[in-house]
C-alpha cells in the first residue's frame, strides 16, 4: 500500500488528464483527492472533466474539490481564446465523455487542502498544475500549512527560456503572479517544475497509436485527446515534433525527483504592472542568504521520462 499520499489541483484540461491518469496508476502514490482549478477552462467544467475522466478510468472512488473560479486580484474569469485553441473548447479536446455519476464535494478544495495538510503533513504531496490561487488563499487562511506540506510540486514558470505567454511569463503563472509570489516566498520544500523541462518532453501519434490499439474505451478516448493536442502544437507552431507533458511531468517529478536536475534557489514572482515586469520567474534577492526552500528543474532525463510515462500509461489505459 502505497505510504505517500497525493492531492491534484488541475484546471483540467489535455495534459492535466494525462497528469490524472498518471497519478492514478502509479502505486507509490495514493491519490486522495483532486482540487479543479480555472484556467485552460472554468472550475466548474475543470472539476466535471476531472471527474468524468476518473469514471472513464473507473476511479470514481477519487473525491473532487472546487477551488477558487478567478484570480486573486479579479471577480471573474474568462478562458483566453488561446486554451480553447490548445486544449479544445471544454478542456478535453473537444471529446464527449460520459458523465460520472459521482458529483462535486460540498467542501470546498481550499478547506479539503488545509484539513489534509493537517492530517497527512509529511505524507502529503501536492502537485498544481494551474494557476497558484487555491495554494495562496489556503495560506493565507493557514499559514502553518507552509511547513506542514511535504513536499509540493507545481507545473509552472520559465527560468531559462522564454515564457508562453510573455518573453518572460508562463501560462500557470501569467493567470495569478500575486499568487504565485506568495506561494513561491512562502510555501517550504517547494520544486517548480517548468518549460525548462517540460518543454523537453514531448509525445507523437505514433505513441497514442499504442494506446488506441489496446482497444479499450479508456484507450481510444486518451488517444484521441492528446492526438486533439499534438494537432494544436502543429497547427499553432509550437512545436511541429509533438506536443509537451508538461502536468504529467510534474507529476512524476513529485513521485520521483531523479527526473530532474534541479538548482537550490529561493525565488519570487514579479507582479509590477507599472513596469510590465509581470508574471516572471526570478531569483528573490531579498532571501539570496536565506535557507533554500525551493529547487528549480534546469535539466530533465526525458528519454527515461516519456519511456515510463508510456508503461504507466499502457497499464492504465488497458485495464
């Protein structure tokens, strides 16, 4: 039985669903429940994807949460044309999925995220793979959840290379930098898990086509999602080779940190819009000599990566 507990927080959409599927497969983790972020989609669609992707997988035992619907310095949200364009205009690459019959928990995520914290404290891992509002205004509720967590590790940011959104800024962190300063200042045992890396990492059709001979439901609709993706890479020219596992990567980064090659660095998030320095991912100098509370992956073995994404995806697409 597996001893490390695991909480998603996703804004569900291509590469979230295949970070799922990851995290339910993996037996060194226990996922015990998924918080539905904004983002590539609305947090209510997020959370319906979430769990209609669980029933698919015929993990409906996996509770999911609602979290924050808009940033911290808004009051509402819209999805930006760019993430329908990548990740379909629901979040799941246009695919008609059956509807689980669990529903959306009562309790809110942020309240699900602190209980656990408390509960699992160095057993807990926590993998965001949206924006960082749900961990931010968990904090500010409890701030003594940022030593009790064991070990979160989120999808976001760009250190050396270029953002996606921004010469500077990536997508997860352009959705809320106020939050994710305070998160990257404050949260301890912290790994940023960026396009450093993830952008490495990429999938072909010619590996969905494993999936989609397995001739499982589970198999054909994972294909036809990331095939959904790698043709958006192609026809939006980001990548003509495949299509990046950015959410999945983090991940499996979470489970096993060898993935990467990571640099201790304490750092900070940049949220001035007078200057337009907004959304970056920067060394903080303010605790330049301070103890290091966050790693940042520079370097990633995707080879070994992609090769046991595949196996762990194999094993769960054919059951």
């Amino acid at each position: 039985m597996a001893s490390t507990k695991m909480i998603l927080d996703l804004d569900t959409g291509v590469d979230d669903a295949l970070a799922l599927a990851l995290a339910i497969c993996d037996p060194r983790v226990d996922l015990i429940g998924v918080i539905a972020s904004y983002g590539n989609t609305l947090v209510e669609t997020s959370a319906q994807n979430t769990l209609n992707l669980l029933h698919l997988l015929g993990e409906n035992d996996v509770p999911v949460y609602l979290g924050e619907s808009h940033s911290s310095t808004t009051d509402h949200f819209d999805v930006m044309p760019i993430s329908k364009a990548i990740h379909g205009e629901h979040g799941v690459g246009n695919l008609s999925l059956a509807t689980a019959t669990r529903k959306i928990e009562q309790t809110s995520g942020i309240q699900f995220l602190i209980d656990m914290a408390h509960k699992y404290q160095d057993e807990l891992i926590y993998v965001p793979t949206g924006p960082l509002t749900n961990m931010a205004k968990a904090l500010k509720i409890d701030p003594e959840i940022s030593h009790l967590i064991g070990n979160t590790t989120l999808m976001g940011g760009a250190l050396t290379v270029p953002g996606n959104v921004t010469p500077f800024t990536e997508a997860n962190i352009n959705q809320d930098p106020e939050a994710a300063d305070l998160v990257f200042t404050t949260q301890e045992n912290l790994t940023m898990v960026g396009l450093d890396v993830t952008l490495r990492t990429l999938l072909t059709k010619k590996d969905t086509q494993q999936w989609r001979e397995l001739g499982t439901q589970a198999g054909t609709a994972y294909a036809d999602l990331m095939d959904f993706y790698i043709e958006a890479y192609d026809r939006l020219d980001i990548d003509h080779r495949g299509a990046a596992l950015h959410d999945p990567l983090a991940v499996a980064v979470a489970i096993d940190p060898s993935y990467v090659v990571t640099i201790p660095l304490n750092m900070r998030v940049t949220y001035d819009k007078d200057t337009k320095d907004y959304g970056r991912t920067i060394g903080d100098r303010e605790r330049l000599l301070e103890p290091t509370t966050t790693n940042v992956a520079v370097s990633v073995n995707a080879n070994r990566f992609v090769r046991d994404f595949m196996d762990f995806m194999i094993a769960v697409l054919k059951a």
